[in-house]
C-alpha cells in the first residue's frame, strides 16, 4: 500500500512537471526558427509544389520520343427500311504512330524544359532565401527588443538603489527633498520606460511569427546582437548571385522555344500503322493492317509560324534587357548594404568609447554627490548620457546586423 502512494505521488509529479515544461515559455535560436518555416510556411510549400510541376512538364515532353498506341472499338447499325435492311457493323483497330524527323522540335522543347525546371528550382531558392532574410530580421528586431529591455531593467534596479540612498540620506537631513523627487522621477520613468519596452518585445515576437506561419509562446529569444556573421570575401562575381542565374535559365529556355517556333517552319516526317478485324453483314474484313510514313509540310498559314518565330525573338531581347537591368540594381543594392555595413561599424567603434566614457562619468557624478561635491542633478545626467549611449550601441549592432543580413541574401548564401 506505503509503495502504492509512493509510486502515484510520484507519478503525478512527473505529469506536474511535464504539464510547466509545456507551459513554460521557450527560447528559439535562428536555426529552430528556419526549421519551423520549413515545416509550416505555405509560401515555401507553393515554390516547392513549382519545381515538382516543372520536372514533370520536363518529363512529360520526353515521351514524345516514344510512339503514341491507340485503341478503337466501333459499332454501328445500318437501317434501310425501304430495302428490309438492318446491318450491323464492327471493328475493332489498334493505331501507332512514332514521329521520326523534326528538325530538332522535341529535343529544343526538353532544352527549354529543362531550363525552365532550373529557373523554378532556382526562384526555389530564391523563395527561401528571402524567407530567411526575413526571418533574420525579425529575428534581429526581438534581439535588440531583449537587450533594450535587459538595459533597462538594469537601469530601473540602480534607480531604485540610488532612491533607496537618496531616501536615507533624506531621512538622516543629509540631502534635500527636491533630490528626493528627482530620484522618485528617475525611478518611475524607468518603471515606465520598462512597461514600453515589454510591449516592444512582445510585438518584435508577434512580427517574427508571420513568416513562421505559425504562433509561439515564446518570451524570447537564443543568441545577442553581438553574434558574428562571417561575410565572404570580396572577390564574387554578381553572374553568379541566385538572381542572376536564374535569369539566365529563364534567358536559355527562352532561346530553345524559339528555336523550337523556327522548327514548326520545317517538314516533319512520321510513320503510323494500323492493325484492326472487322465485320459487317456483307462484308467479312478480317485481319487487316496498313503502315506508311507521313510526310508534312507547312505551304501556306498566313505567316503565322513566322510571326512565331518574331515573337519568341522579341521575348528573347526583352529577357536580355532584363538581365542588364537586373545586374544595375544588384550592383546599387550591394553597394547600398556595404555603406551601411561600412557606417554601423564606425558608429559602434565610436560608441564604445562614448560608453566607457559614460560609465567614468556615472561613477564620478554618484561618488561627488555622496561626497555633497555636487548636485543631485548631475547624477541624473550622467545617468541618462550612460542610458543613452547603451541604448545607440544596441541600436548601432542591430544595423549592422541587418545590414549584414541583406548583403549575405544578396549573395545567396544566408
């Protein structure tokens, strides 16, 4: 019985323990929120379903090479009245036809088949690599929401250390009351200052939830904004971004349908064969097949293949128009990302400097105040200058941080 008890108490701690694990609000890295979008984003899914229709249009254009077999069942009644005939007839056939020469047609539909599938397979890529740059992002927004939130809340402690002091030290007549009020303000904005940055960090969460596709319980999360992305070196070719090569997919299955448009201007030779049995009332047919070759040759459709051919050709410039203005905006958005790259990294430079400076200053503005050296509202000051200066560092490291972020998905390596 006394082991019994033992084993249910503890059981239920066990299902107590498991129900707060569910409870109890998560911390995601960068990687569980990828593996998520993977998992539940419809976007991802839809660029996916257009790679898998792609390889099978690719497929379904090599069976052309194959013949084409065809069976027919016939039945019909002849009913004369005047003649007292009624004659039923069948036949029953089986067709084959296998085209033999086309001036390339089938193998220039595969190629631009096959060019198509990879710029599918590409824009793919490229799907997700815009859901992952935002994704980063929001992901960037939440660290810097959690570090605001973490220097504030320091702030808020010291605030309420310093009222404390300042509380005693009015208590003892060593202060004035004004100093007093003053530290009761400090303490309160910081308070409230805390409440705003709560609801900063809850809709930094609510954004990173969107291309998630998914809701989180989450109160933050892994990581800080002082994470190192390693940036490639300086020596890549713009061709070779994801952009780039898939507008020359695009570029190639283009050209191969109009090669294709062309052929539809030249004969095509085929071979067909039939084979059937049939019957009616007069006329027993039997077994009986035919074979030929078939020989087609466009005369005359009012220049409409050639003005085929024109169109695919004007397409075909239009992609290559596209293409160089594709390269400009890469060339501007690259130049663009490493200017912010370039001035994020100065301003953390100089503020790290502005900051050991601050921190000097809080110090020596807390140690003159308790020796009555000067006024309570220097505290307040160099208190607000060290807040200040913490608070453009965290915003200095998240430019970076994005402006990294942009440049990596640029290259097509985030």
């Amino acid at each position: 019985m006394k082991n019994n008890l033992i084993s249910s108490l503890i059981f239920l701690l066990l299902i107590n323990s498991a129900l707060f694990a569910q409870d109890d609000p998560a911390r995601l890295s960068l990687q569980d929120c990828y593996m998520t979008a993977l998992e539940h984003n419809w976007q991802l899914k839809m660029a996916k379903a257009d790679v898998s229709i792609a390889e099978i249009e690719r497929e379904k254009l090599k069976t052309a090479y194959f013949p084409s077999v065809e069976a027919n069942s016939t039945f019909s009644t002849l009913n004369i009245p005047e003649f007292a005939l009624n004659q039923l007839t069948w036949n029953n056939t089986v067709s084959a036809n296998l085209t033999l020469f086309d001036f390339g047609k089938r193998r220039k539909n595969i190629a631009s088949a096959q060019a198509q599938t990879m710029a599918v397979d590409l824009g793919y890529h490229l799907t997700w690599m815009d859901l992952k740059e935002n994704i980063a992002l929001a992901y960037i927004n939440v660290l810097q929401s959690q570090e605001i939130l973490k220097v504030l809340l320091k702030r808020n402690e010291n605030d309420k250390a310093l009222l404390d002091e300042v509380n005693e030290r009015y208590e003892i007549g060593v202060t004035r009351y004004s100093n007093l009020l003053q530290a009761r303000v400090a303490f309160n904005n910081s308070t409230t200052a805390i409440a705003v940055a709560e609801k900063n960090l809850e809709s930094s969460i609510n954004q990173l939830e969107i291309p998630l596709n998914r809701p989180l319980n989450i109160d933050g999360v892994e990581g800080s904004l002082e994470m190192f992305y390693e940036m490639p070196e300086e020596d890549y070719s713009i061709d070779a971004f994801p952009e780039m090569l898939r507008a020359e997919a695009e570029a190639r299955a283009q050209e191969a349908v109009m090669e294709s448009a062309r052929a539809d201007l030249k004969p095509t030779v085929a071979a067909y064969g039939t084979a059937g049995y049939g019957n009616s009332m007069f006329i027993d047919y039997g077994f009986n097949w035919n074979a030929g070759i078939n020989l087609s040759i466009p005369l005359f459709n009012a220049g409409r293949l050639r003005k085929n051919v024109e169109q695919e050709k004007v397409r075909l410039q239009q992609l290559g128009l596209g293409r160089v203005g594709l390269k400009w905006e890469i060339q501007r958005q690259l130049e663009s990302t490493e200017i912010a790259i370039e001035e994020a990294s100065q301003r953390i430079d100089n503020l790290k400097f502005a900051l050991t400076s601050a921190e000097e200053n809080v110090t020596i503005a807390e140690g003159e105040f308790r020796e009555g050296l000067t006024s309570f509202n220097s505290v307040t000051d160099a208190r607000i200058f060290h807040l200040n200066a913490e608070l453009e560092y965290i915003n200095a490291l998240a430019d970076l941080r994005r402006a990294q972020i942009k440049k990596l998905r640029l290259l097509g390596t985030l």
